[in-house]
C-alpha cells in the first residue's frame, strides 16, 4: 500500500512539473501580436532601361531604353549616423503593427536614388523646336548622345517610394535547432503599394530646373527577408525587395508646361536596424 501511495505522489508530482515545464515555455516564447515596430536602414537599387517622353510648350520626343544606376553615398560616420545628415544616403525607415501573431501591416518611405548615365547613346524619336540651333530639329529613330548640355535626368533626393506593407513573419528558429528565450529567427514575405513624390534634379536644353517635391505617380512591390530578433525588442533585418514604378508626371523644370514620363522595374537589398514594443 505505502509503495502504491509513493507511486502516485512521485506520479502527480511528474505530472505537475511537466505542466510547469510547458508553462514556462509558453512564457518564454516571443510573441509579437499587438506590437508595434519601427526601423531605420539603407538600401543598394537597380534599375531596368526605360523609355523617357519630355514634353513642352516647344518640344514633345522620347528616348528609348535610357540606363540608369543608383548612387551611394561613400560610407562615413557622419553621413550615415549623424541625426542631421542621414536622409543623404540611400534609406529606409519604417513604423508598422502586428494586428496579428504573423501579420503587420506598416507605412514607410524607401529613399532610392536613381541617376540617368550620363553620355550613353540612345534613340531618340518626335520634334524639338525650342530656338535651339544645335538640337532643334524633327527626329526619326535617330542616335543622340545625352551629354550634359543636352539632359541631366536623376531622382537623387530622391526616388522616394512611399508605401504601405502588408507582410507575413514565421518563426523557422527550429530549423536551425533554436529554442531560446531571447533569440528568434523569422522569414519574412510580403506585398506593398504607394505612391511615388521624387524631388527631381533636371536640366533639359539649359532650362532653369525644377527643384521641389512632386507627387508623379505609383508604385508597387513584392518582397521578402530574414528577421532575427533579439532580447525580445531588437531585431536585424535583411531584405530583397522588386517592383514596379510608372511615373506619368514628373516635373523638369519651372514651366509647368514642362514634363517627363516614364516607367521601370526596380530591384532593392536592403539591410535594417529595428524595435518592437508595446504601447497599450
């Protein structure tokens, strides 16, 4: 009798400790609904070949298949930690919500940069007649060098996307054997949509630029990275980001009779700093 009673004590005693096991467990593990986040970050973009239309009161051609790069800001203290000068380089920054366990939906702004190489020989199509000896004229699939007297086309303060996020974290720290308190690894994916407001750095025909911000069209995106969160507030974040920008009013210079259109697809990296906390 005495060893049926020990065994039921050391039985429920087993029981009770593994109840407590799980509990702390549960306790122990990060949990992101009704958080909310925010990050700061810098990103390296690409940019397909586009078609460019200018438009004016004395002059309506395209150009076929432009180039263009990024342009990054030589790494330095200064430029990219100090609260004065980081909108220089090329950035990211970001404030969202987890409405749910695995879902947020956030705002944001990716501050690209996208640059028109400079002297690259494309076609050029329509008709300038602008008081211009040396580019007026009626144009046919004809070669043009964009040289500096010519055009200098580039969103470099800059192609600011600005978008609302809608993305997916999953917690994959069991792939790689992790079950730790502070240490967290999510893949993250998701779909974005917004509008694209460049200030744009434009001299076409020796004309005064433009030298304002400027709402001139949408943007959409697709996207996915890796999160790794830790001490349960702090995470990095790595992220692949492609898209798709139609700009159909870009202002060039302060005619308001004067403007571009084009569209493109873009390709960004980024890499991210961040918190996540809780108000309420």
């Amino acid at each position: 009798m005495k060893i049926k009673i020990i065994f039921l004590v050391v039985a429920f005693l087993s029981l009770g400790l593994k109840a407590q096991e799980e509990n702390n467990k549960e306790a122990k593990k990060i949990t992101n609904k009704g958080k909310f986040f925010v990050y700061w970050g810098w990103n390296w973009s690409s940019y397909t070949d586009s078609d460019i239309r200018f438009k004016g009161d004395n002059y309506d051609f395209t150009l076929t298949q432009v180039k263009a790069q990024d342009r990054q800001t030589p790494f330095s203290f200064n430029d990219y930690f100090n609260p004065s000068r980081v909108t220089i380089p090329q950035t990211n920054y970001r404030i969202g919500y987890f409405f749910k366990e695995n879902y947020t939906i956030s705002i944001g702004v990716d501050h690209m940069k996208y640059v028109m190489i400079s002297d690259q020989n494309v076609t050029i199509n329509g008709e300038i007649n602008d008081g211009n000896a040396t580019y007026d004229g009626v144009y046919d699939d004809e070669t043009i060098n964009l040289s500096s007297d010519f055009l200098l086309f580039e969103h470099t303060d800059g192609l600011n996307y600005v978008n609302v996020e809608l993305k997916r974290f999953d917690d994959v720290s069991h792939w790689f054997g992790l079950n730790l308190e502070n240490l967290q690894i999510n893949l993250t994916e998701g779909i974005g949509a917004g509008i694209l407001y460049p200030r744009t750095n434009t001299t076409l025909l020796g004309k005064e630029r433009h030298d304002d911000f400027h709402l001139s069209g949408y943007g959409m995106s697709i996207g996915a990275g890796v999160n790794i969160t830790f001490l349960k507030h702090f995470f990095i974040q790595a992220d692949l980001k492609g898209g798709y920008i139609n700009m159909s009013d870009v202002r060039t210079t302060n005619n308001v009779s004067d403007s571009a259109s084009q569209s493109f697809y873009f390709f960004e990296n980024t890499f991210l700093i961040g918190g996540k906390f809780r108000i309420f």
